[in-house]
C-alpha cells in the first residue's frame, strides 16, 4: 500500500513566470504611477515603464511557451486556440456592444469634455497590423518549406510591425492625456481606453507568443504547431481591430 501510495502521489508543477509577471505589473502600474503622478518624477516612471514592460512580456513568453508549447515540443493544438479565440472574441463582444448601447441612448454624442479623436494615425496603425499578418503568413509558408532562416527573418518583421503599433498607440494616448481626456473624463473616454487598451493588451500577448517562438528558433528549435497557434492567436488580433477601429475612431 505505502509503494502505490508513493506512485500515485501528486506532483506540484512550479513554474517561475506568474512571479515574473508580478514583478513587471509592479514596476509598470503601481511604481510607475506613484513616480508620476504622486511624486513627480517622471525620470523614475519611465524607468520603472523601462524595467516593468520587458519583465511583463517575459514572463507571458516564459508562460506561453510552458503552455503551449509544452513539454517535448507538444502542447495547445490549433483547434484548442480557436476555442480560446472564441472567448477571447466574446469579451470583445461585450464591450463594443456597451458602447453601442451607450452611444444609441446617448442625447449628445461625443458627450461634453470629449476631444477629436485623430483620423490619419488610426489609418496608419490599420496598414501596420494589416502589414503584419501577411509577413507572419509569409513566416509560415517559409516554414513549410523549410527555410528556417527565412521564418526568422519575417518573423522579426512581424514583430517590428508589432512593436511599432504598440509604439504608436502609447504615443496616442499620451496626446489624448495632455489634452485631458483621460479614461475618467466622461463614457466616451472609458469605453475608447478600455476597448483600444484591451486589444493593446493583445498585441502585447501576441508579441510574447513570438518571443516565446523567437527564442528557440534561434538555437534552431522551432514547433511547427506552436507557429501554428500562435499565428492563428495574431490574425485573431488583426481582425478584432477592424471592428475596434470602426467603431471608437469613425462612428
């Protein structure tokens, strides 16, 4: 009894990315703001941005990598990302018919305190992830034909792509803070912050299945269905922003 006892024992899977996490969310959110906005000092904010963003996407690639990748090359399969897809779809779902509902009731819209939302930049940010899908898709049929160091190369291409988006948004609601419509200003500023900044937090996911991809593939390691699913994850994101952009830029 105490051998079968022994074999059946459970075993505790430890792993050190959810702590990694941690750390960047503090750096990022709490430090970063106190140093700001409480402090003012914007010097040691940036640096705890600095110190908090490459901890942050650590660790979701650390963490990615574990979960689908999984141990031997396996993992999440395509078919499992594409349930994923569908709740992450259904959260997105939600909040653009919030907005709906806020925007079809509403007397006045934009309500008071609102500010004129650019028009040319979200074009921009559009061609840039649109851009970024066919360099991934151009990344896989490499793949296919067994031309790693080409994967590579427009897998770094997708992830410039990536970069710069994120890059330009953060750059947009910097603007958007200085003029003083921040996400308390009024419903139209919560919904546009909440939905822009919930597909940001996407892309940023998105970019860490990448390095989770990039990392191995260096050491010439590479999953083909890991490339798979993470590639399917990236198109979700590409899609979704069509229906971000539509509605909290141009309607």
């Amino acid at each position: 009894m105490t051998e079968h006892a022994a074999v059946h024992e459970p075993e505790w899977e430890v792993s050190p990315w959810p702590l990694v996490i941690s750390l960047g969310i503090l750096f990022l959110v709490p430090l970063a703001f106190a140093f700001n906005f409480v402090y003012h000092q914007s010097m040691w904010a940036i640096l705890c941005v600095g110190v908090g963003v490459p901890l942050i996407i650590a660790g979701i690639a650390g963490w990615i990598s574990e979960a689908i990748g999984g141990e031997h090359g396996l993992g999440l399969s395509p078919p499992a990302m594409g349930w994923f897809i569908l709740a992450e779809a259904m959260i997105f779902v939600s909040f653009i018919a919030s907005y709906w509902y806020m925007r079809l009731r509403a007397p006045v819209w934009p309500p008071e305190g609102s500010v004129d939302l650019p028009t040319v930049m979200p074009l921009i940010m559009t061609f840039i992830l649109v851009s970024s899908s066919f360099t991934m898709h151009f990344g896989e049929e490499r793949l296919e034909q067994n031309d790693n160091a080409g994967f590579l190369k427009w897998l770094l291409i997708t992830m410039v792509l990536g970069v710069s988006f994120l890059c330009i948004s953060v750059y947009e609601w910097t603007h958007l803070f200085h003029e003083g419509f921040t996400p308390a200003t009024n419903v139209y500023s919560t919904a546009f912050f909440t939905i822009t900044g919930f597909h940001g937090a996407h892309v940023a996911v998105g970019l860490s299945i990448f390095v989770a991809m990039l990392v191995p593939a260096l050491m010439g390691k590479i999953n083909h269905s890991f490339v798979k699913t993470g590639s399917l994850y990236w198109h979700f994101v590409d899609i979704i922003w069509f229906f971000v952009v539509s509605q909290v830029y141009y309607w």
